[in-house]
C-alpha cells in the first residue's frame, strides 16, 4: 500500500514537471502606431470637433485655431503678389516705350546709328528685367493661392486611422508650435511589451510563439515575439520584448494588463 502511494506521487510530480519549466511573464498592450499631433502656428483654439474616446479616420477634421502669425503671412504673400505685379507693368511700360521711339528712328531718312544701337540695348536689357519680374508673379502667384486656401484659422486633421486617448486643448487655449495637442493610437494594430530579467535572454528568440493572456476579458491566443530590445537604463538590467499578436474582433485597448507565458 505504501508503495503504491509513492507509485501515485512520484507519477503526479511528473505530470507537473513541464509546467513547472514554463515561464509566465507580465506585460502591457500598446499601439504600435501612436500619432502625437502639434500645431504648427501659434494661435487661439477656435472649434474642436473631437472628443476622447473618438474614433477618427485619416483627413478627419480635429479642430481649429485662428492664428495671427498665419494672418501676416497671408498678407505678406498677398503684398509681393501685388508688388510683383506692379515691377512688371513698370518694365512692361518701359519696353513698349523703347520700341516706339526704336520704330520712329528706324522711319527717318537719315538713321542714327549709333542711337539706334543704343535703344536696342535699351530694349534688350529691359526684355531681361520683365522676364524677371515675371518669374517673380508666378512664385508670388502660387505662394498665395496655397495661403489663400486656408482663411483666418488653421485647420487640424487626422494623419491615420485611430482613437483620440489624449485631449490637452480647451476651445479658447492659445497653442504655440510644436505644443502636443491631441494623440491619437491605431487600436487595430497593437503589440504587448514586456520588460524580463536578463537572465532569460538565452530563453527567448525572434518569431517564438508564446501564449498570451488577457485576464480582464478571459482572453487566450497565440503571438510572437516581433522584437528583442535592450533596455535603455543599463542599472535595472533588463531586455524587453514587442510580441505581436492578432486581437481579432475582441475589445482590446492599449494599457491594458497581459500575461506572456514562454512554453518550457
């Protein structure tokens, strides 16, 4: 009878034995394309048509700002525009005056040579000039045209498809250059990051499967480790990984809490 117990604990512990070299990990989903978007002009928010939690496809509208650095541009296009234009009806005179004065001499009987050679060189130095100014119009011309499509406000759109998770502007907020306004994360493609001992570098490899687990929807599939990164702080001695993974039609957000186990 005693030896039939040993028989039944021994046969036990080793049924247990595989379990027991697997390694569970824990980890973080995240989006693997976060847009932070930043205004380009200094300004006040005049409408925003977002929300948190809003799902925004590309070229969607995010909100508007008036912008009084965007105003003297404008205006600054529209002022060489009109400039630009008035250089070039001057040299435009100017020829047509030359050319009269070079006809009436070439129509006398005795022709001046020498102030006929000279209005042409009058002439051909002109040419040049109105050419110039030309080029000039056509600069100032598309300049304008691509400031005009914009009136006295800016308006914000969606680089891709995601969620609005970060809102920092209020409608009346002055934003400057650069300033981070709102962010937006692709919950399609998403990936879960885990940080491990660096012990474990000899256990895991690129392309590994691996188990995952997210406990708050019960949640099981397989991934695999996309990446293998050294830590950036060298004084907690640990690697990461990226393990990506495919979420299916399931409710899944960036944050949220993920169990990685690395079969034995």
């Amino acid at each position: 009878m005693g030896n039939m117990k040993k028989i039944l604990i021994v046969s036990f512990l080793l049924t247990l034995q595989p379990l027991a070299e697997d390694i569970t990990l824990t980890g973080t989903v995240v989006s693997d394309g976060q847009k932070m978007i930043g205004s380009r002009y200094m300004g006040y928010v005049k409408k925003i048509f977002v929300k948190l939690g809003d799902r925004v496809e590309r070229e969607d509208d995010l909100y508007e700002i008036e912008s009084a650095e965007f105003d003297i541009m404008k205006s600054q296009a529209d002022l060489m525009l009109e400039q630009s234009k008035i250089v070039v009806e001057f040299w435009r005179k100017r020829l047509e005056t030359i050319n009269i004065k070079r006809e009436r001499l070439k129509k006398r009987q005795n022709i001046d040579f020498i102030d006929l050679d000279d209005l042409e060189a009058q002439a051909e130095n002109i040419q040049s000039m109105l050419d110039a100014a030309q080029v000039m119009v056509k600069e100032a011309t598309i300049k304008a045209k691509q400031l005009a499509t914009v009136y006295n406000y800016l308006k914000m759109k969606a680089p891709a498809d995601g969620v609005v998770v970060q809102k920092n502007i209020k409608v009346g907020d002055m934003v400057m250059p650069g300033m981070l306004t709102i962010m937006i994360v692709d919950t399609e493609d998403l990936e879960i990051d885990v940080s491990v001992s660096e012990s474990l570098i000899s256990k895991v490899r690129v392309e590994q499967s691996v188990l995952i687990e997210i406990p708050s929807i019960s949640y099981r599939t397989m991934g695999k480790i996309k990446a293998v990164i050294p830590d950036a702080n060298p004084m907690t001695h640990k690697i990461k990984l990226r393990i990506s993974f495919d979420k299916g039609d399931r409710n899944i957000f960036p944050g949220m809490y993920a169990q990685i186990t690395l079969r034995g």
